[in-house]
C-alpha cells in the first residue's frame, strides 16, 4: 500500500491500524468515516509515528487521542 498518495482507501487503513496498535476501548470514536483527506499529511506522521513504537504511557495515549481528535471533519 503507497501511504504517499492521500485517497480514502489510505485514511482507513492508517485508521484501523492504529486502532489496533493502541488497543483502543472506544473504538466508534475514532471511526474511519469521521476523517477525511484534508488532513491527510497529519494523519500519515501521527499513523508513522504510532506504528514506530511499542508501547506508550497513559499521557502519551492522552495525547495522541486529542490530535485523532483534532484531525476529525
């Protein structure tokens, strides 16, 4: 999958990964229809940096929460 080009199909990829590498609880709030490519190059750094590490401390979870939240249309 070529993540440089911004398409939807990229969006919900990016999305569910993250989902699943965070082990989200509350999944419907971060729903991959709720982004869109306007914020496409946030969203690639956010997924890049999300997917380099292992774990993440309850500030850092706090944190990357409230920029998905931002980056929501």
């Amino acid at each position: 999958m070529d993540l440089s080009v911004p398409s939807k199909e990229n969006v919900i990829f990016m999305i569910d990964q993250m989902k699943d590498k965070l082990r989200m609880v509350n999944v419907d709030a971060m729903k991959s229809e709720h982004f869109n490519e306007a914020n496409y190059e946030d969203l690639t750094y956010l997924y890049e940096m999300v997917m380099k590490r292992d774990s993440f401390s309850p500030s850092e979870m706090q944190a990357i929460v409230a920029e998905l939240g931002s980056l929501r249309k």
